[in-house]
C-alpha cells in the first residue's frame, strides 16, 4: 500500500503542465477556476492542507496564519516577492517559507526595457490613436506626436539586484548611461562592466536622471520610497517606471504630478492598491499603464512552478528548501 501523498492546495490557477507534475507527485488541490480565494478560503485552506501554494495576491496576514492547521508547515509561494505574508508569525508558528526567484530576472527587465523605450517615444498614444475610429491622420508631419530619443541621457535604477543589472546590461547598448542606487555597492566588477556610477543618496540621484526605473521588493523599508517629497526632486522632464511593486512609489502624489505635468511621463506595471488603479494615471495620454505583465511569460510561469514543485519535494523529503526566505534576508 503507498504511503498517503501530502496535501498540497493551490490558490490560483497554474500551467497545465506544472499542475499535472503537482497531482503526480502529490495529493493537490487546484483552482480550476482561477477565483482568487476569498479570506475565509484561504483559513480553510490553510486549515487543512500540509502545503499552501499561494500566489502574490494572496494576503497571508497574521490573523490568517493564526487559524492555520498544526499540520501546515511549509508556505511555497509562487511569486518572487513574499509581502503578500508575514514572514515573523509564519516564523513563530513554525511554517517554513519560500519563494521562486531568479527565474523571472531576464522577462522582467524586457518588460523595463520596452517601458524605458515605449513612455520617451509615445508609443501608446500613437498606437491609440490609429486605432480610434474618429482619429484622422494625415500623415507624416516634422512635428507631429514628437518624442524624445534615449541614447546620451542617464537612467537611474532603484534596487541593483539581479533584475536591476539586467535592465542596466539592455539599457547601456541603447546609449543610456548608467547610474543606481542600492543598499550596498555592486561588486567592482559589476560597476565596470556596466560603467554604473553609485549613489548612496537617493535624493541625489533622482533629481538629476531622465529616466527612473524602480527595480526593487516591496518592504517595510521602502514602502513609498519615492514618497510626495522625493517625487518632486523629479526633473519636469524626467520619466519614471515602475515593474517591481506598487506599494514603493506613492501612486495619488505621482498621481497629481502626472495631472499638473510636474513630470514627463510614467510606465507602471505594478500600482498601490492594485487591481484599482488612480484614474488619472488611466486617463493620462503620457502614462502607459499595464496589468501586471512584466513576468507574464509561459516559460517564466512554469519555470516558476518547477521551483514550487523543488522545495515542496526537498522539504517532503526532510531537507531545507534551496528558496527558503528568512525575515532577515529582506
């Protein structure tokens, strides 16, 4: 008689081909539906399953963790980022956390990238207003819809992790020259290759860039990093895109800089309160705003199931999962 298979529930969703490895190798509950899970899901899920497989929008808060199941030792999150749980009561009750990272680095900074070139050259608009049915071009003009070329000006990168080195390793053959700040220095060597100049001041930085990319977690330390009074440190003409989180920019202050045209432009995957988004960044012409696509692509998706699928079967196995996250590493 087989060994009875570890109950592993699933909050969202996933490709078919991860899936169906989850329901060979465990006892796993999926979301055919793709619902996202309401509160009381979610304590009933973690109520009897032995793994939770939550996604990013799944609030896995204390009062949460505080009905979960004595059996629930292991939280295998499907994302990167894990502010979507709280790290110390999952650690004071004993559940292991972990998460997937590395492997959406390189779809993440094309979706930088193509912001970066998309927000100067007004590609949005453009492609809006050809396809209006009450638009009428008349053609070529030398001064029509002008925007604003990329080589020769400086880009400022928030967070030089591994997705911040990868946008500046596309940025800099675009001419762009580099600058970032971070909690530490890059290693020497990083800085040469890229020709990066560090700031350890923020302030500093931002006030003098043309292009701002925000490339870094959401924690308590930077929730509204770029705050109302750092956004106004913000040249008139700068740009600024945000693919990391929300939460690190203060959307309603970047909100009324876009309305009063205290700022060029922005291109935001992520925003504050998502799935809402401020209505005056929609109806901005200079705002390009998208539902959340930077990781969207199925090769990142079940890249990212693999690795759910590697630490909950390392941890099964009794060993340490290779993504656990510790409360201090953020």
């Amino acid at each position: 008689m087989s060994p009875k298979k570890p109950l592993v529930i699933v909050t969202r969703r996933l490709p078919g081909v991860v899936e169906t490895r989850m329901r060979e190798l465990f006892d796993a509950q999926l979301n055919i539906s793709d619902e996202p899970m309401s509160r009381d899901q979610l304590i009933e899920a973690m109520s009897k399953a032995d793994v939770l497989v939550p996604t990013v929008t799944d609030r896995i808060d204390a009062g949460v963790l505080s009905q979960a199941g004595e059996q629930l030792k292991l939280i295998a999150n499907f994302g990167t980022g894990v502010d979507n749980v709280d790290l110390d009561t999952a650690r004071n009750r004993g559940i292991i956390v972990t998460n997937t990272p590395g492997v959406l680095t390189e779809d993440t900074a094309d979706m930088t990238m193509a912001l970066i070139l998309a927000v100067p050259r007004r590609l949005a608009e453009g492609v809006s207003f050809l396809k209006n049915p009450n638009s009428k071009w008349g053609g070529w003009s030398p001064t029509w819809m002008l925007g604003h070329r990329i080589s020769g000006k400086r880009l400022g990168i928030i967070g030089m992790g591994r997705i911040g080195q990868a946008v500046a390793r596309r940025a800099k053959p675009f001419g762009l020259q580099i600058h970032y700040h971070n909690r530490h220095k890059v290693a020497g060597e990083i800085e040469a290759e890229l020709e990066a100049t560090y700031w350890d001041s923020l302030d500093q930085m931002i006030a003098r860039m043309d292009i701002i990319s925000v490339n870094c977690p959401h924690t308590p330390a930077t929730y509204h990093l770029l705050s109302a009074r750092r956004l106004k440190l913000l040249k008139p003409d700068a740009y600024i895109v945000n693919t990391a989180r929300g939460e690190v920019i203060d959307e309603n202050a970047l909100a009324r800089m876009v309305e009063a045209e205290q700022i060029a432009g922005a291109g935001l995957d992520v925003f504050e309160h998502a799935p809402a988004v401020n209505a005056k960044l929609l109806q901005s012409d200079r705002v390009i705003v998208l539902p959340h696509l930077a990781s969207a692509t199925l090769e990142g998706r079940i890249d990212m199931g693999e690795k759910v699928i590697i630490n909950i079967k390392t941890f099964l196995d009794g060993h340490s999962p290779p993504d656990r996250v510790h409360p201090a590493m953020l």
